[in-house]
C-alpha cells in the first residue's frame, strides 16, 4: 500500500486482508505492527475466512488427528493437518468461539519447572499457530467447562462448573489472568446432561441440562438448557415449550449453524436413526422452530451420528461400519450424501466450525498460566 494513501483507508483495506497477509504486513513498518496489533484492530478485525476443524482418532494407531477443511465453494478440497502445540494428554475439544479452540488435557513436560500430569486448558489460534495454556486450580471427575469469548471485551474466558454437595463455579478470564468465583449459580436441582455438549453463539454459553421435578408424588426429570452470559457472567436457563423437554436425555445433542443455536434429536425410523433438527430462532428461548430431519438411505443407517453443519446448511454426519468410521456430508434439500475423504475409528469424531482470527495475537506463544 502507498504512504500516500491516508492511514484511515489502509486500516480499512488491511481489516479485510486474510490472515496470511496480515502477519506479513506487520514486518513492513513499525506502524503497521502497531496497528495491526492493537486491540481495536483484532477485535474489528473482517477478513474472516470460515473453515471446519475436524478430530478424529486414527484407524492405525489411534492417534488423535486435527484437520481443517475451507469452507467455502472448494469444500472438501483444501485440507490441513495440525499439531496440538503443547502436550496434552489425551485432549478432548471443550468448544470453539471467535476463532479459538479450546481444548482439555493432562499436561506433561519434562522441562525443570514441568507441571506434571496436571488438568489444564489450553486456547488454541489455529490461523496464526499461537497457543496459551492455563492449570486448572482443582478439578474431579464431574466438573463442566465452558469456553466463550465476551463479545464486549473481546476476552476470552473458561467457566469452571463443579457441583461436591453445592454448586461452585468459577471464571478465568484472560485479559486479567486470575480465577475468580462466580456468585449467581444454577438451583441444586439441575445437573448438566453432557459435559462435552456445550455452544457458544452470541455471547452466550450453552449446556443440556435436565431438572429434576415432583409429579404425582414422585420425581421425573425434565430437559432444560443452562446458559451462562460472558458479559454478565450471570447463569440462566432455557425451558423447552415443546417434546423436546421430555425426550429421554440421552436421544439429545446440541449444535451450531451458522450463528444459531441447534438442539438434535435422535429417533428410529422405518430406515434407521433419524436426526430432527430444532433451531433456536433469533435467540428466543421459547421458539425452537423444527428445520429438517438427517435421514440417510443407508445399508448402515442404524449407525449415524450428526456432528456439526457447514455454513451452507450442509450436515456433517459419521457413518459407521465395522468399527471404521467415515465422514460425509449431507445435503437437506436433495438427501444426497458426499464423501468428504476422512476415516477413522468409529464414534470418535467430533467436527466444529471456526473462523480466522487474530486472537492472541498479543500473547506470548505457549504462556502457561498458573496460580499455584
């Protein structure tokens, strides 16, 4: 770009710039690194391009694989392996939100200040190869996490959830760098269904949740959803107003398409397992609005799970056959499935959308936050 053009427009040029341009446009001037680094640009930063994650366990060694496929008119074609860039034991994927991974492990390393086999979390920018961890100050099986990025400050946080006789919660925010409690706490009577279930759409943190309630003189659950403000760090819940409130728990799963929140649920039918998906419309807890059914004329339909959706509505959906599993995508206007090329070990796929991003940009690569 030319010193003559006015600083206005080149910010405005480069907001729009991928990913790739950008980091290479920091070392032209010191202006520019200065611009581009700066909290205001990453947070209006546009350029975003919209790609899907994919993880999955491999059929030969059982590692677990990342993989990033473009999505956008070349999908399935343009896919990139990744590398977990710290060592994590036995990772699973927490969430994804404006861009960040978020992922949960044992972390080891053999360095003199090692933190061994401790439970930690670790945001991940896919886009820019940056990566910070933060130790978890105490955790047992049970405790729920959540990751979401405030859409107000542009901070990410991890929310703690543990319930050992009471509920207690805390926030980790990254901007300040400490655990704090949280004082507005769901009602004893819930319990989240699904640890690995949560969303994150709009600034709002989502679980599925069931609620235990007196009937007839004695006690039936009934589904709800926990939600969690990242900008008022206040907990609330979304009732359903329709069947899904008492599906058996275990028939539900959550999702995101586009920027809405979906609920799925699983069903039999003549052909096998149906997937029914709700969409919450506009944000309104109470209008969860049926959109389609993933149905698959399959010689293995008794043995699909949903997994996510691209940008175009398209499902992303396993099919399972002795014990491999293959990764397709579902058209719901034409039911025609496409191969997307990716195998692995059945039941182990998880797939989630992102999109490029200069989070962390600021952050010293591989940080290890630690209170202890």
């Amino acid at each position: 770009m030319s010193d003559n053009l006015p600083l206005e427009l080149q910010l405005n040029i480069m907001k729009w710039l991928p990913i790739k341009s950008l980091i290479q446009c920091r070392t032209v001037s010191k202006a520019w690194k200065s611009l581009i680094d700066s909290a205001d640009f990453i947070k209006h930063y546009q350029g975003h391009k919209q790609h899907l994650l994919v993880s999955y366990e491999a059929l030969v060694d059982s590692e677990r694989k990342y993989v990033s496929i473009a999505d956008d008119e070349t999908f399935p074609q343009k896919k990139v392996s990744h590398t977990i860039p710290l060592l994590l034991q036995n990772p699973r994927i927490i969430g994804c939100s404006h861009g960040l991974l978020c992922l949960f492990g044992d972390y080891e390393d053999d360095s003199d200040d090692a933190i061994f086999d401790t439970e930690t979390v670790v945001l991940w920018n896919l886009s820019i190869r940056k990566a910070v961890a933060v130790v978890l100050p105490y955790w047992v099986i049970g405790t729920v996490l959540g990751f979401g990025v405030c859409p107000r400050t542009n901070d990410p946080k991890i929310v703690k959830i543990l319930h050992d006789n009471s509920w207690d919660a805390q926030i980790f925010a990254l901007n300040i760098g400490v655990w704090r409690s949280c004082n507005n706490l769901p009602r004893e009577s819930v319990q989240f269904s699904d640890s690995d279930s949560q969303q994150v759409v709009d600034g709002l943190l989502y679980w599925l949740a069931t609620d235990k309630i007196t009937m007839d003189g004695g006690f039936t659950s009934c589904n709800l959803i926990i939600s969690f403000d990242m900008t008022s760090e206040e907990f609330r819940e979304v009732k359903f107003t329709n069947s899904l409130a008492h599906v058996c728990e275990l028939k539900l799963a959550m999702s995101k398409l586009r920027e809405s929140l979906v609920v799925l649920e699983r069903d039999v039918g003549p052909n096998g397992t149906v997937w029914g998906v709700w969409m919450m419309e506009d944000g309104d807890p109470k209008a969860f609005t049926k959109l389609f059914n993933v149905s698959v004329n399959s010689p293995f339909e008794s043995m699909v799970l949903a997994r996510g959706f691209r940008m175009t509505s398209e499902a992303i959906i396993e099919i399972m056959d002795d014990e491999r599993g293959q990764l397709f995508g579902y058209d719901p206007c034409s039911k025609h499935i496409s191969n997307l090329g990716i195998d692995g070990q059945e039941f182990s796929f998880y797939v989630h959308s992102y999109e490029e991003t200069l989070l962390l940009l600021d952050q010293q690569n591989l940080t290890v936050y630690n209170e202890a």
